[in-house]
C-alpha cells in the first residue's frame, strides 16, 4: 500500500511523521499544524490544496523561519 508521509517541524523542533492514505488530508495536515489557513481551501466553493498553495506557504514559512515540511510517498506492506 502507498501511502502519503509528511514529515514536519517547527524551526528549532524535531521533526514530526505523519502517513496518509490521501495526499490532500497530507496537504491539509500542514495547515493546521501550522496554524495556517487556506483561503482558497474554505468557504462556498473550497478547493483543495495544491502544490501552488502548499509552495506559497513553504515560502512564508522559510521567510518567517517558522517551520519546514515535506511530503512524500512510500510503500508499506
């Protein structure tokens, strides 16, 4: 089974794992984390978060030296 892993820290922390079996609740993983909103992502007509939204709050992010992610696949058995 392929999974979705998002590994995850505030700066200075250790890193957090997480495994998902869907990558937009990976996506969606990092925002509440974080304590981030996607605007898109909420309201009348959400959409879920893409790499573009997910690229623009890894920006913010490293600017603010706030935290870093990754999300990546593997397989487990």
């Amino acid at each position: 089974m392929e999974v979705y892993v998002l590994q995850i820290r505030f700066s200075g922390e250790e890193d957090e794992v997480f495994l998902f079996r869907q990558l937009q609740d990976a996506r969606l993983k990092v925002y509440d984390y974080f304590g981030e909103v996607c605007y898109d992502c909420v309201g009348e007509f959400p959409v879920a978060p893409t790499s573009q939204h997910l690229s623009e709050l890894e920006e913010r992010l490293f600017t603010a030296d706030k935290g870093y992610f990754s999300i990546y696949t593997t397989t487990i058995q």
